[in-house]
C-alpha cells in the first residue's frame, strides 16, 4: 500500500524518481525500492515524504482515505477562495 501511495503521488505530480530523490537527498535506487516494495523508508523519511507530498503519514500509510491541504499562513479570505475553487473543482 504504501509503495503504491509513492509511486501515485508522485506520478501525480508529473515527478521522476530522480527528482523525487534529490528533494529527499537520497538516491534514486531508494525510490525505486520504496516503489517496488522492496524496503520500506524510515519513520524520518516517511514524514519528510508525507510533507513533500503535502498529505499525513497516515494517507500515506493508508489509514486515511483523505488528503489534508496545508493553508499556514494563508489569510482567512484566501483559505475560502481555496475552498470555493475546490468546491468548483468537485462538481466538474
């Protein structure tokens, strides 16, 4: 599960794995064996994929079927654009 979770993730966002390796500082051959479930990445590397993704260890790991959307820093006039666009997006 988790290893198709990397793998979507990052397909989904039109990223190698060698690019995905380079914003982790890892090699490349870590993706790959992440993604073909050969090893799995440590507790340190799964948060720092959960926030290169930007969802929680928990969508991640499965135990959580929705994604979260970091709004920090946003002004509560933004936020609600985002939610509006969102909306938007879902009836499409």
């Amino acid at each position: 599960m988790l290893n198709q979770q990397i793998r979507s993730l990052r397909l989904s966002r039109k990223m190698s794995q060698v690019e995905l390796a380079k914003l982790l500082n890892v090699s490349k051959q870590s993706v790959s064996n992440w993604e073909n479930d050969n090893i799995l990445p440590s507790i340190e590397m799964l948060v720092k994929l959960a926030g290169v993704f930007s969802v929680t260890t928990d969508f991640l790991l499965g135990l959580e079927s929705g994604s979260s959307l970091d709004v920090t820093g946003l002004s509560d006039e933004a936020v609600a654009h985002l939610r509006l666009l969102i909306d938007d997006l879902r009836r499409q």
